[in-house]
C-alpha cells in the first residue's frame, strides 16, 4: 500500500552496512504529502539507522533518497535540513549553555527557512507557545521536566519549518500522564497536516496517529500498511513475539 498522489519522499532499495553488518538491506516505501507514516519493528530492526540516513547523518551504502525529486542521500545533514527535513532524537539533544528560546532559535536559524534575527526570535515564541513552553522561554534548559525537555527539542524542530519532520521515539520515557500529552501534542501536528515519519514502540500511539505503517525486521520491511492491517499480520506478530507466539 502506498500513499495517493506524488509522494514527498521516496526510499528505494536503501542499504547501510557497518562493516560486515548488515544494518538496513534493501528498504524501499513512500510518504505521501501530509501523510503520517510510522516506522516500526523490533529493537534492533535497523528504525533508527534509516532515519539517520533519511536526515544525513549517515550516508546510504547503496540505493537513493528523494524529496520532491531532489537527491538528498549523500547530502551532509545541515543541507538536508535547510532543505526541508527536521528531527527529534531518541536521546534528547539540547544546547545546554543555552535559554529554551536560544535552543528554538537555532532551529530557525539553521533549518529550511533560515530565520534571523527579530524573524528567529518570532519563531521561536510561535513553536514554544505551539507546545505549551513560551512561560519558560528565559529559563536554562536544565530547569526542564524531561517531557519539557522533549517539547523544546520538538519545537525547535518546528521552527526551522521542515516540509517532512522526522520524530524517533519521541514519546519513549515518559510516564502514562506525559504519554497522553505527548500523543495529544503529535496529533495535533497531524491534523495541521504535517508531514511526518514516526518511530514508535507505543502501539496505542500507532494506532491513534499514523495512516500508514512500515515494519523492519533485521533491517528489511516485513509489511506495509495501515496499523491495523499490519499490527494483525502473522509475520509481524513473529517478529515482536517469536514463533511460539505468531
């Protein structure tokens, strides 16, 4: 199953291997524009290293990333994003001798739309307030709740305007109260229409916001499809349960 229309970013036979490793082979799926698409699977299923690849971080062994019909595979990361695409890490990544708003500045002034100056600091408030956060603009990021931590990274994410955003387990660590939130938060950005890849181990989340899923396995996509669809494939179950369970 693939997305309507003319997808935003396409993967096509996409391999990264580390050595003999073999971590991503042959993976290969579309995002259609304001398309919700997650990507997931077992630990180790190689989720995160496509995502890297898809933002820069690691260059493609073989095969081709496009967005809008422009090559970013083999792009640095700081290109990839002033072209459009944005991230959240599963391990949060802020600036730690920076304010909150300094932290979603350097989105704006880094990301697709490289804003400067007023223009930044505009933008910066804008994402915060999106979030729940413009109180604590002034604050050190130290001072943050993990969740706040979490909600700064997104909005700094946001505030370099990416025309797909990527979010890797962004609701990984939170309590049940901070899920809901959180799963609150990213629906939200679906329903402004935001195009978005999401890694993800909370299957309620799953269900409640992605059109489409994409499940790995040892670094090859098992299934494809809508979450119900996939969470209920006989293949799938094997991979998360093992075959006792299947």
């Amino acid at each position: 199953m693939s997305p309507t229309g003319t997808p935003i970013l396409r993967v096509r036979g996409v391999t990264k291997r580390f050595g003999g490793l073999v971590a991503v082979n042959d993976m290969s799926f579309d995002v259609g524009n304001h398309e919700m698409v997650g990507v997931i699977g077992p630990n180790g299923s190689g989720k995160t290293t496509m995502m890297n690849m898809i933002s820069g971080v690691f260059r493609p062994s073989a095969g081709r990333i496009t967005m809008r019909g422009r090559r970013l595979s083999g792009m640095p990361a700081q290109n990839i994003a002033r072209v459009g695409v944005g991230r959240t890490f599963q391990l949060v990544r802020l600036l730690p001798g920076l304010t909150v708003l300094e932290n979603v500045m350097a989105g704006a002034v880094f990301g697709h739309s490289r804003r400067w100056g007023g223009d930044a600091v505009d933008i910066a408030h804008d994402m915060l307030d999106r979030v729940g956060l413009d109180a604590m603009a002034d604050a050190p990021v130290s001072a943050l709740t993990y969740i706040d931590q979490k909600r700064v990274e997104l909005a700094r994410a946001l505030a370099g305007e990416p025309e797909v955003l990527l979010l890797d387990e962004w609701l990984a660590g939170l309590n049940p109260t901070e899920l809901e939130t959180g799963i609150d938060l990213i629906h939200a950005l679906r329903d402004e229409g935001r195009t978005v890849i999401l890694v993800e181990h909370v299957m309620d989340a799953i269900r409640a916001l992605c059109d489409r899923c994409v499940v790995m396995s040892s670094g090859a996509k098992i299934a494809e499809g809508t979450p119900d669809e996939v969470l209920s494939d006989r293949e799938v179950i094997r991979a998360y349960l093992g075959d006792d369970d299947a």
